[in-house]
C-alpha cells in the first residue's frame, strides 16, 4: 500500500476553489463561521486522527479493517485537507480494492456513519454537508467526472414518492442534503405516477430518486421504475430509492430494477453522485 505523508500537508486550502463550486451549495461556503468550524476540526484531527492512521500504515503494522477504514475517512473528510483524504484512498485502490468494492465497503458506510454523528449530535449539519461534499468529490476524482464541461448543469435530481404516500419527512431530509451538497432538486412529493413519467421524458435529470415506506407499494414502484427507464430523455438515468422497507431488504432495490437504495440522507447524496458518474462514463445525451 502507498505511503500516507498525511500530517505534513494537513493545511487549510482555499475554501472557494473549483471543488466547492461543484459539491458544496454557495449559502454553506458563505456562512460566517465555516473558517472557525475547519480550524476546530483540523485541531481535532491533528492531534487525534492523524497519528493513528500514519501508526495504521507503517510496514509492520496490523492489518486495517473495514471498520477502521471507515471511521479513519470520516474524520479525514470532516477535515479540512481534501488531499489528505485522496492518498488515504489512492492507498486503498493501490492495494487492489475496486471502485465498486471502495463504494460498498468504505465510501457509502462512511457516509452513514457520518449520518449517525448528525444524529447523535455530534456533528451538525454543516460539519456533515461539508464531509459529504467531500466524498462526492472523491467519487467524481475516481471516476474521472469532477472536470467535466457544464458539470454544474448536469448535476440535477428529481425526488418523489408514490401519489399515496403519507410520509415525506425522509424525502425532505434527503433533499436538503442533496441542496447543500451541490445538487439541482425537483421535488414532487406524492406526485401521479404518469406525472413524474412526463417530467423525466421532458426534462433531463442525471438521477431520479423514489422513496417508499411499506411493501404495500413494491409493484407500483417497480412499474414506475420501468417506466421511468423507457422514457427517460436520459438513456442512462441513475434510478435509486429508500424508505424503510429497503433498510431490511438490502437487494429489494435491485429486483424491482433500481441502481441501488439509500439508507440515510448522507449516502443517498453520495449514491447520487455514483449514479452520476456511471451515467458520465456510459456517455450523456446533451440535455
């Protein structure tokens, strides 16, 4: 595995770079307090995250388990050195972990776990948007899509739930994350079924998100998915969906013909933009 000189480049870059124009909303960066926030938390990671990974990647050291992986990029994300975070998974992939295996394994889990952070109060909203936009970008540095042409205009989602519906509080979460992380949101919660039909065959969206909270909606889902893939304007629509009903049925997703489901707001931003760049390199239609 590479070698991690993490602690010296652990500085404070620029915050109005290319990188925020894409996976951070204007209204995060210009708050007030984000210096003070990436100070105290680069204090946080200097003195407690930085020597346990530099002791995790000395030749004799033990071998590093998932688990550590994950907690170990959350904190270099929550950080405020994005290079920190690429050689962290530069080592990773040069150890022989595939994308597909870094996404499952460590990027989508060290979403959630920030996710939980949020929950239990130990982050807040902010810390864990500017973390996430982190990983988005690591994403699209991967999979070569984080200097592509109108990258901004690309990056667009459209959010709704089956027309009987009730609960849209998981909706409503998701969706602001997905604002402050950069992303353009329609919201059609509880919309009909041929409606959202009609607005992808219109309008190009890069992912379409679906939320369902009861088995009671498996069959529509799946026949609003088909058709959603047979009219879509984009050929290559990343389709991903959530709800309680996805979180104990880990391969729903897949047999009702989705991409793949999303258990918290934190991964389903970061799934989005997996779901963007396979669409990227399977090659867009111009919207």
């Amino acid at each position: 595995m590479a070698s991690l000189d993490i602690s010296a480049r652990f500085s404070l870059p620029p915050l109005h770079g290319p990188v925020d124009a894409h996976f951070f909303a204007p209204e995060i960066l210009r708050r007030s307090d984000v210096f003070a926030r990436r100070a105290k938390l680069l204090r946080i990671v200097s003195a407690d995250v930085i020597p346990r990974l530099t002791s995790l990647h000395r030749p004799d050291a033990p071998t590093v388990s998932r688990d550590q992986d994950v907690h170990g990029l959350a904190h270099l994300v929550l950080g405020t050195d994005l290079d920190a975070a690429i050689d962290f998974v530069t080592g990773l992939r040069a150890g022989g972990v595939s994308m597909e295996t870094l996404f499952v394994e460590v990027l989508e889990p060290t979403a959630r776990h920030l996710g939980s952070l949020w929950e239990e109060d130990v982050c807040d909203f902010i810390d864990v948007t500017l973390a996430v936009g982190r990983l988005q970008h690591l994403l699209a540095v991967f999979n070569e899509t984080h200097a592509l042409p109108a990258l901004e205009e690309r990056r667009s989602v459209l959010m709704t739930t089956l027309p009987d519906e009730k609960h849209f509080f998981g909706v409503a979460m998701v969706e602001k994350f997905l604002i402050a992380g950069g992303w353009a949101v329609q919201s059609e919660p509880g919309a009909a079924m041929e409606q959202v039909v009609s607005l992808v065959e219109s309008k190009w969206f890069a992912v379409v998100g679906l939320t369902l909270s009861c088995d009671s909606g498996l069959e529509k889902l799946q026949g609003l998915v088909r058709s959603i893939r047979e009219r879509s304007c984009n050929p290559v629509v990343g389709i991903m969906v959530g709800g309680p009903v996805f979180t104990a049925q880990p391969d729903l997703a897949l047999r009702l013909g989705a991409d793949a489901s999303a258990l918290d707001a934190p991964s389903a931003v970061v799934l989005a933009q997996k779901l963007f760049d396979k669409g990227a390199k399977a090659g867009w239609q111009t919207p």
